[in-house]
C-alpha cells in the first residue's frame, strides 16, 4: 500500500502527484472512500464545485479514495490519496487500517514531501525511515528514533504497525523558492523510489520528459533573474559540500531532522 496526503506534507504536491501517477499508470481502481463529512473543517479545507461534460455542476469533498490494481507480480497495489484530516485521527486512522487488513495489505510506504534549501540543479534528495529493523536494512534507510509532535503520516505509520504491518516512510525534498508550484521532479524520485519499494519496475519516461521541461522552465527564469541566480549558487556550493550516496538517501539526517523540527514548531 502506498499513501500519500495533500496539505503541509505535499510540497510542490509531490506525494500526491506521485500517488496519483501511480494511479494512472497501474489502472487502478476506486475500490473504497473515507467520507470526509466527520473528518473535516470545511472552512479550513473547502471543497470544490466543478462542471460536468454534460454542462451539469458538481461538489467534489475533500474524502480519502481507495484505489487498487492489478500488477502482475506475486502482490497487487494499493494506492491511498486524500487531504490530511482535521478531526477524529484515531477513527481516521482505524478506518484505513480496517480497508488495509480487509485487501490483504502486507507491508505500506507513506510518502511526503517538504519545502528544503536546495536548488533545482541537484538530484531530488529523498529520505527514507523505517521503524522495521529488517525493512530498513534491507532497502539501506533510516531505523526511525524521532520522538515529538508528528502529523497523519506517522500516525497512520504507527497504526499500520500495531496492525503488524511492515511500513516505510519516503520524503522527497523540494527547492523552498518553487514549493508553491508543482513539482515533476520531486513527484519523479518518490515515484522511482515507491516503484522500487514495491517491487514494480515499470517505466517513468513521461514523468521524465515533465521532469526535464519543469528544469529547463526553471533555469530560463534564473538566467533572466540575477538576484535569484546568485541565491541559486548560494544553494548549490552548500549541496555540493554535501556527502552524496547513490541509494535511497543523500544525507539522510539532514532532511530528517528538518521534518522534526518543523513537527515540532521550531
């Protein structure tokens, strides 16, 4: 099973854009839905009207769908995509564990994304924790130690894991500067790492050619922008002094305990 949830955890809406994608891409289908109507301060996260092909209008609420699909390995895909709630977590959280236990989910990989100080030059960091000793060494992540205020994502972690299930954490870093915008590259590297997590190597060439065209976006922007092309080079000579790794994670603490510290408020 793989979640992602838009809100403050889905900078450039990588997770969600990623989640998506892999809807898309695997065909899946909408099996399931959390109704949002108990979980939700709609003046906080309004829902949204829209028009039908058929001219007619519609309300779409901010609910929790459920979409499954056929992969053809030994293991199907589930993908969970919705707004962070508001209220009642718990239930929330019980609610999804109950649909995980009733499609037979085995192991769950949650997936985020946060506004970092990088620039848009450099690979993609994403960060993967566990707290499965076994999962973490296998896939060479983080054994998570964090202690301290946390959000949906590791509420739902913690209780897919009291349901015995083995779970992943994957937070993708996006450059501060271009966090309000959406984000192919980001949404590229949680989806070539979830692909890898679960097992489904499938080919990502259109998230790639996105990915490519959003760079070279950014770079004609810099080079009309000199304040924000030296602000760049800041950013680059402070990633390059950074120690680089070809797995799952380039300095892995360093994005973690940014999580940390913006849960914890400071």
């Amino acid at each position: 099973m793989v979640t992602a949830f838009e809100g403050w955890n889905d900078a450039g809406d990588a997770a969600s854009s990623a989640a998506q994608w892999m809807i898309v891409r695997f065909e899946a289908e909408l099996v399931a839905s959390i109704d949002s109507e108990e979980y939700f301060d709609f003046t906080t996260t309004r829902p949204v009207i829209r028009q039908r092909e058929d001219g007619s209008r519609a309300i779409d609420w901010p609910d929790t769908d459920v979409w499954a699909a056929t992969t053809g390995r030994d293991h199907d895909l589930v993908v969970v995509v919705g707004h962070e709630p508001h209220l009642r977590w718990r239930s929330w959280t019980r609610a999804v564990v109950d649909l995980a236990t009733e499609l037979g989910v085995s192991r769950a990989l949650t997936m985020g994304a946060l506004a970092s100080d990088i620039p848009h030059t450099r690979p993609t960091t994403v960060t993967g924790t566990s707290d499965d000793p076994e999962l973490a060494a296998r896939l060479s992540v983080m054994h998570s130690t964090y202690e301290g205020p946390t959000g949906i994502v590791g509420v739902l972690g913690q209780a897919l894991r009291d349901a015995d299930l083995s779970t992943m954490s994957m937070w993708a870093s996006v450059p501060a500067y271009v966090s309000g915008s959406p984000s192919p590259a980001a949404a590229l590297a949680l989806v070539e790492r979830a692909i890898r997590f679960a097992g489904l190597p499938i080919s990502t060439l259109d998230l790639e050619l996105s990915t490519a065209s959003y760079l070279s976006h950014l770079d004609e922007l810099m080079a009309e922008d000199q304040d924000m092309a030296a602000y760049v080079a800041d950013l680059e000579s402070a990633a390059d002094d950074q120690p680089s790794d070809d797995d799952l994670d380039a300095d892995p603490g360093a994005l973690v305990e940014e999580v940390e510290r913006f849960l914890r408020g400071d």
